[in-house]
C-alpha cells in the first residue's frame, strides 16, 4: 500500500493545543484517582490536581519558550547552538530511550486492562501485539498524520468523559468530601508528586514546536493544552470520590473504569456502558503510544540523519514488546512506572534550567 503524504510537515497552534492533551490523557487518568486517595483524606485530592497542573503548564511554557527562540530547528540542533554537540546527541537520545519507554509501559497497560475489562479470554501478550502493530503502522506515516488523528479522534474522547461525569452527578454523595483540609504533611507531599506526574508526557514541546507555521503560538497553546486536562482530572476526580468515597477509590484498580461500568443511562436502553468507555479509551492510550513511539523516531533519526524512519519502527518494535511483558505482576510493574515517570519530570525541568541558562549567557532573548 502506498504511503499518503501530507501537502506539508506544518501544523497549526491549534493542532499543538490538541496534541498535548491527547499525550497526558492516556492510561495515567484511569488510575489518578487511586493514587491521588491513597495518599490524601477525603475529597483533598483536588488540591494536587490544581496544584500539579499549574506546575505543569509554567513547565510546558517554559519549554515551549525555550523552543520558540530557536523556530524551525529540531531539538538536536538547537541544543547544540547552546551546548555542544556531544551534550546535544546525548540529551536527545535520552528522549529516544524515553520515547521507547513510555511506549511500552503504555502498550502493557492496554494489555492489562483489556484483558481485565474486555478480553478476560485472550492472553495479555496477544494484546499488547495487536495494539502494537496497529501503532507501529500509524507511526510509520506521516508525523503530520498523528497530530491530525489526535484532532480526529480528541473530541470523541472528551466527548464520552463528560457523558460519564454527566450521569455520575446524582449519585455523589457531599459527605464524601468531608472532612476537608485533614491530610497529613507526608499525604500533601506524596499528592503533590501524584499530582505533578500524572501531567508527564510534556516532551511533544521539545520536538513538536518546530512543526508549527507560527512558532510564536507555541507559549499560549502550551499554557491551553496543559489546562485541558487539569480541568478533566480535576472534574474526574471529584466526582469518582462523590460517588465512591476515599476509601471505596483507594481500593479500586482502575476508578475512572469502575465509574462508567456505575453510569445508568435512564430508560436503560444501552447496558455495559463501560465497554463502550474503555473502547473509546482505547483512542487516547493510541495517541499517547503513538506520539512518544513517534518522538522517540524522532529524536534518534534527527541524530542519525541516514537511518530510515521505518528500520527504526522495526528494530525498536521487538525491544519495545519484550520490555512491555518484562514486568511478572502489577507492583513490580507499578514500581517500573514510578520510576520512569519520575525521570520524565526530573529530565524536562533539568533541559529547562540547562538551556535558559545556557541561551541567557549565549545571548539569546527571552521574553
């Protein structure tokens, strides 16, 4: 089959804003809840979300800011023009072993919770391949292509969220919320950090701003895409501990799953609601896949310049799925992802402060 090429490898601000969000809302909201719980009392959890979230978008201005001083140049390049070239390939091939990563932790998460929620029959390791192949071919074509799909397929998402939140309303309960302001210094910490994390995946801005026809935009579609999903969290959030109660959400593996599987829809003409969710979710674990399996040909093809995109695909596919299954059980591989989306935070503040400084005493200016 032949490839379909875009007119051109440009986006709109627009198209950037949408990206962002269809990036950080992938497997990570399925299990916010929980995590935000374990660690706070009561309803204390919207705290971190708000918290987190206006971190995260002072972090995503920041690097898109950083990107826009130097329009049109990939990552690679303009790092190089503030430190030198072998710090430069370095911290671009970090973004690659990341991109590879982040990748596979979302291909397992699919497989895991499919098999939980839809496929109880079929082995996991099917799954994750299925899933696999069907982003490796997306991949595959044009960068431009991804971006468009988030567009295509970012409304539906949105969309069925606020049907489930709809439906969820009347059956929060106030008390729920209360007491409030009652979490512990060790529970405001550890939200915090839940909170900052579950924004992880800011990474598209380090290479997906020189795409843009106005790379002035970038900033305030930052600060936009960023601000999508702390409201999304943040409703979510609220109203799954509405519903279930702190210690009822603690306890459950995947929350947001387990309040669609309790919508009813009235006149009861549509049952197991919650297929029709997580078939729908599937569309926001593709895009987040997808954009880090594409950053991370990204990154490593912007370094070796002669290196075919798809040998790339193909090579980094097999590594991709051994790593996927590597994990034997849920807290070792819990653990993997802490871990990993740890570093994804600690790595995009360490590129911030480097390169502002470094462009500062270069010159260049930041407004």
């Amino acid at each position: 089959m032949k490839r379909f090429n875009y007119a051109d490898e440009k986006i709109s601000g627009i198209e950037l804003m949408i990206a962002i969000p269809s990036v950080l809302i992938g497997v990570g909201i399925l299990t916010l809840p929980k995590s935000l719980a374990q660690d706070t009392i009561a309803g204390d959890g919207w705290i971190f979300i708000v918290a987190g979230g206006i971190l995260t978008m002072l972090i995503a201005w920041c690097i898109a800011k950083i990107a826009t001083l130097f329009p049109g140049k990939p990552f690679v390049e303009f790092t190089s023009m503030v430190a030198t070239k072998p710090v430069a390939i370095v911290l671009t091939l970090v973004f690659t072993v990341t991109g590879l990563l982040v990748s596979s932790y979302q291909v397992r998460s699919i497989a895991d919770i499919a098999q939980k929620y839809l496929f109880d029959r079929t082995p996991p390791e099917i799954i994750a391949l299925t899933f696999l192949l069907v982003v490796v071919y997306a991949v595959s074509g044009t960068r431009v292509g991804i971006l468009r799909l988030n567009m295509l397929f970012f409304p539906i998402i949105l969309f069925i969220t606020l049907v489930v939140l709809a439906f969820s309303v009347g059956s929060i309960e106030v008390g729920h919320f209360q007491p409030m302001f009652q979490t512990s210094v060790n529970g405001y910490w550890s939200g915090l950090k839940a909170g900052v994390e579950s924004y992880s995946g800011l990474a598209i801005l380090w290479f997906y701003s020189m795409l843009l026809r106005k790379p002035e935009k970038a900033p305030k579609m930052a600060l936009i895409g960023t601000a999508i999903p702390m409201l999304i969290y943040l409703l979510l959030f609220i109203v799954t501990i509405g519903v279930f109660g702190n210690s009822v959400t603690a306890n459950l593996v995947y929350p947001t799953v387990e309040l669609a599987k309790a919508v009813e829809i009235p006149g009861e003409f549509f049952e197991r609601f919650e297929s029709l969710f997580f078939t729908i979710w599937i569309m926001a674990i593709f895009n987040t896949t997808a954009v880090m399996m594409d950053i991370m040909v990204f990154s490593f093809t912007s370094v070796f310049k002669k290196v075919p995109k798809q040998r790339v695909l193909f090579i980094a596919a097999p590594i991709l799925f051994f790593i996927a299954m590597l994990p034997k059980n849920v807290v070792t591989f819990n653990k993997y992802v802490t871990i990993l989306v740890e570093f994804t935070v600690i790595n995009n503040l360490f590129l911030i402060v480097l390169l502002f400084s470094l462009s500062k005493i270069r010159g260049a200016k930041i407004k």
